[in-house]
C-alpha cells in the first residue's frame, strides 16, 4: 500500500491541485480585458503572419482549454472561449499555440520527435494498462514476468513521450512570451500575468510526466520483485 500511495497517490493529488491552479488563474486572467482588444483569433494570426507563416488556419474547436497545433493539418484549435475572448488568456493560449506552429515551421527538434511518437504512444497507451495487469497476475494467478516487462515497454513509450513533450511546452510558451513583449501587445503588468498563466499551464505537464515516471518506477518495482 505505502508504493502505490507513493507512485500513483501523491502524482494524482498533485495533479489535481495544479489543474485546479491553472484553472483559477485561466478564469482570473479571462476577466482582464486585454490593452489592445484583440481576440484569440486575431492574435493567432496576427502572430502567425509577423513569423512568415500563411499555410495555417486558426478554428475555434469545442471544450475548455482543449487548445492544440496540429501539425498534420496546420491549424490552430482555439476552445471557444479563446478564439473569441479579448482577455489576458485568450491572448497568452493563443500565441502560446502559435508557438508550436513556429516550432513545426522552423523544424524544431523535438517537436519532431514528439510527432514521430505519436503513432507508437497511441497504440502503447491503449495496450500497456492491460498488458501490465496481466503481466502483474491481477487477473490470472501469479502472473507472468515476460507479459509484465511487455507492458512495461510499452508504459515507457507513453513516459518518454511525456518527458518529450516538456521541452516542447516551455519552448513554445518562451516563444509566445517573447513575441508579444516585442510587438508590445501586451504591457509590463499584462505581460506577467500572461507568463502566469503559461507558467501553470506547463506546470500540468511537468506533473503528468512525474506522475508516468513514478508509474513506470512501480511497475518495474513489480517486475524485480516478481522475479527473485
């Protein structure tokens, strides 16, 4: 009990407070109407444009702070909210979205990496869970080891990536960051609650990937284990 508290507990809860961190800041700083008046929207493509890129659309996508870049279409997803909001936030989530259409326009490495992972993690995210409890013996006796480690390589995919996906993050929010200082859309005290707002927005992925590297920790606990 006292290591799955440790690997599986403790990432939940702190999961948990930082998505609940992150969302108060969203809903604080969507409140602030933004100097300029731009929209989500208008802020996408403003930055889009000012860094040479024209082959990427901006859409507004459903869901609350589902924003994403696709590289495999070029759009910016903008949730609603963003797209049409004239805020703090709307305007931070833009450009940081942004970011990662630079990223992909310039060939940015390990966005490149995290793309040509994606097809190995979906499959390995849907399978690795199942396999590991078998493997583990919680459906059929004692288990097996060589089941177990299958499903621990396929767990350690899904950790890589999540580990890949830092760097990526905080690359594309120092990009974001950086822009609208220079084109001043944002003034001094804007500009700190934008870097807020980003700043707790990473914060969730550094906690998913402690929390996939303590699982993967545990199941290779597990595994040792298994095999004395």
């Amino acid at each position: 009990m006292g290591g799955y508290l440790i690997f599986f507990i403790i990432p939940m809860l702190l999961g948990w407070v930082v998505s609940a961190r992150l969302k108060s800041k969203f809903r604080e700083y969507s409140e602030i109407p933004l100097s300029e008046g731009l929209s989500g929207k208008d802020v996408a493509e403003r930055m889009l444009h000012e860094n040479g890129i024209y082959d990427v659309q901006v859409v507004s996508a459903d869901g609350f702070l589902s924003d994403h870049y696709n590289p495999a279409n070029k759009t910016v997803n903008l949730s609603s909210d963003i797209y049409n909001g004239r805020s703090i936030s709307s305007a931070a989530v833009a450009a940081h979205e942004c970011g990662h259409a630079v990223q992909h326009a310039t060939g940015y490495a390990m966005l490149q990496l995290r793309s040509k992972l994606v097809p190995i993690v979906q499959v390995s995210s849907s399978l690795s869970q199942w396999v590991l409890l078998i493997g583990a013996g919680m459906f059929f006796g004692r288990g097996n080891p060589t089941i177990l480690l299958i499903g621990i390589i396929l767990f350690a995919a899904a950790t890589l990536f999540s580990i890949i996906t830092l760097p990526v993050e905080y690359d594309a929010s120092a990009r974001a960051l950086k822009w609208m200082e220079a084109t001043h859309l944002t003034g001094r005290d804007e500009h700190d609650k934008a870097a807020d707002a980003l700043k707790w927005a990473a914060r969730t992925y550094v906690v998913a990937a402690i929390a996939s590297v303590a699982q993967l920790l545990y199941w290779v606990m597990i595994f040792n284990n298994r095999r004395d």
